[in-house]
C-alpha cells in the first residue's frame, strides 16, 4: 500500500530540483511548492493510479522502476535514472495511463491544480502590459460599437476625462471584446483615488481586479527582475484573472493618481471568456491547414509528447519570441499545458496575433 510521509521543506526542495520543470523555479516559487509535496514509497506490484481516473496529484520518480500501461497495453518501463523520469509520471487528468510499480519506490507527489497555478505563475513572466503606442488610438475607430457609444456610457469617474477608456479600446485585447458588452464593462468599472507609493497589487497576493491608470505613473517590480514603469493608459492585473493565479508582480505608484478597476468575475464574463476562442479537435482536424499548432510547455513535456505538428514555444518566453510569430496567421494553443495556455493564448491576442485555444490536445499526443 502507498505510504506518505511530510518531510520539511528543506528536505523537499533539493528533491524537487531534480525534476522539470522545478528545475527552472525560483527559491520562492520552490518554497511554496515543496508546501503542497510530501513523500511517497510504494511496494512492488502496486497501483499508483489507473487509466481514465482524476489525476488530483503529480508523481516524480525518486527511486525504482514504474510501469505505464496505455489504452492499447502498450507498457513503457521507466527507471528514476532515465530522462523520462526528469518529469511526472502523467500530466493530464483523467490520467491517459495506468501506472504500476515493479520494483519497491520512492516518489514524490505535488496537488496537482497548485503546481498548474504554480507554473503559470512562474512562467508568465509578470504582470506586464503591452505598450500602447503613439498610433493606438486609431484603432478605436475600427470598434463597431453599436449601442456603445462613449459619450452615452454613464461611468461614474470623478475628474476623469475618459482617456482611460479610449487607451483601453485601442488595445489589441479590446477589439475581441463583443460590441454588445462595451457598454456594460465600461459602467462595471469603478474608481480609486490613490496616493503617491500606494501598493496597488503585492506580488503573490490574490488577483482580485484589472487595472486602468486614468492618471498617474506606477511601477511594476518582481523578484525575477522585473521593472517597468506604466504611464497615464496602461493596464494591468489581467494575468492573474485569466491564469487564476497569484500575482507575479508588485505594482507601486510613484506618483498621485486615478486607477479605474474591474472585479474579477466582470473582466472574466464580459472581457476574457467572449473573447477567448477555443476549439475542438474535431474541429482544428477538418481544418488543419488554417492552423499553426502551438504547445507553450517546457521543452521536456514537450519532447515526451506532444501534438503532432505542434510548435514548442514556451511560455517562459513567449514574450521574447513573440517576434517570431507571423501576422495573419491563425494560432491554436494546445490545452495540455493548463492555466499556462490560457495565459499564453491571452497574450498572443493581446499582442494582436489570432489565437484561440485547442481543446483535447491530450488525447493526441504522439
């Protein structure tokens, strides 16, 4: 029978970084992790998990030899001294694998739904919003905005002009958003008078709203390095709602200013949800040529398996790779990296790119 034990977290970490993708974490991110592992032996002959079941932890193989028996019984025998053995026994759920134990075993076992928050949050790279450059505002005339008109919209912003609004309806992520639910975003959004080093969101604290700065200048900074300074127009605070995650950045106003805010189940229901596409596999397979397959897990997953025809881009740095990406051309982003896809497709559209979201991508992996 499996047996678990809690080991102290000094003990976990230096276990952990002996897989991928804990490799690549931070102290920080590792510290929280190893909260949310323990200890796992196994005798031989011993079921792990079975095919088709929820996969509610991951398993890393410390010692022995494993098992995994597909669909078809087709076995694959892995050896903690393999490289296949750098990364989880199975990493979709329900689980596309039985896992058996041939010889007595040392694992460890993480919940599986924190290390998907966790990886997201790693690997998104921050809080950071895209630029909006000189020539953003022409793109506000392009918006049908039907019964949206900005000068009917009824916003109740004290001194504000409605800059805001405009800044916002000229980024790439806005022209997704339905025309039906502009005027009823903009009337959700509500304002907050802040003050010159005023901490707006913590790094590692809930994401509980989308910011607008109507006026002021703020600062974004992370232990990862991060330091960017958003004017007058930026936004931020959307990674962590679409992610359901904890904050990755810490955003500091340097000066006195305006923010307009959106609570989380607003952005989602009426900003991210309509405008994140998603498609079936049945669907991208009747017209595959549309699409330029992408798979945002680190090289490792990737490399076990993957979608055939898919592209590795991880999410890690997209963003620096972003320049890569064709313009005109219709995206999928495999699902099988979890929250990490729904990040990732959410910035390619924000960068402006057509991206939408391959559902079922587990199911064929080769």
């Amino acid at each position: 029978m499996v047996k678990d034990s809690k080991m102290s977290d000094s003990e976990l970490i230096p276990q952990l970084t002996r897989f991928s993708p804990f490799d690549t974490f931070t102290e920080q991110y590792l510290q929280q992790v190893a909260e949310h592992a323990e200890l796992t032996t196994a005798e031989k002959g011993e079921l792990l998990f079975r095919r088709g079941k929820p996969a509610h932890h991951r398993y890393y193989l410390l010692e022995g030899r494993v098992d995994l028996v597909d669909a078809n019984f087709e076995t694959l025998t892995v050896d903690a001294s393999d490289d296949r053995a750098r990364t989880t026994l199975t990493d979709t759920s329900p689980t596309q694998v039985s896992a058996v134990a041939k010889s007595p075993l040392q694992l460890l076992k993480v919940e599986a739904d924190f290390l998907d928050l966790a990886m997201a949050w790693s690997q998104s790279g921050g809080d950071i919003p895209m630029d909006t450059g000189p020539d953003a505002l022409a793109a506000v005339e392009e918006i049908d905005f039907d019964a949206g008109n900005l000068s009917q919209m009824q916003v109740e912003v004290e001194e504000s002009g409605g800059d805001w609004m405009s800044s916002l309806l000229s980024s790439s992520m806005f022209t997704r958003v339905p025309p039906a639910h502009i005027q009823q975003l903009f009337s959700r959004f509500e304002a907050r008078v802040v003050k010159s080093g005023d901490v707006i969101v913590k790094e590692g604290g809930s994401g509980d709203y989308f910011y607008v700065i109507d006026r002021g200048r703020a600062k974004v900074s992370s232990i990862s390095g991060v330091d960017v300074t958003l004017e007058a127009g930026s936004y931020f605070g959307e990674e962590a709602l679409v992610a359901d995650s904890p904050r990755n950045a810490t955003v500091t106003m340097e000066t006195d200013g305006l923010l307009m805010r959106l609570g989380k189940e607003d952005f989602t229901t009426l900003m991210h949800e309509p405008a994140q596409a998603t498609i079936s596999m049945e669907q991208y397979q009747a017209e595959a040529d549309k699409y330029q397959l992408i798979d945002v897990r680190m090289p490792l997953e990737y490399r076990i398996n993957h979608v055939s025809g898919s592209r590795n881009l991880p999410l890690a740095r997209l963003r620096e790779r972003m320049g890569e990406l064709e313009n005109g051309v219709a995206y999928a982003v495999t699902d099988d990296a979890g929250r990490r896809s729904q990040v990732a497709a959410y910035l390619m559209c924000q960068a402006g790119f057509e991206a939408c979201i391959l559902q079922g991508a587990d199911k064929h992996h080769q």
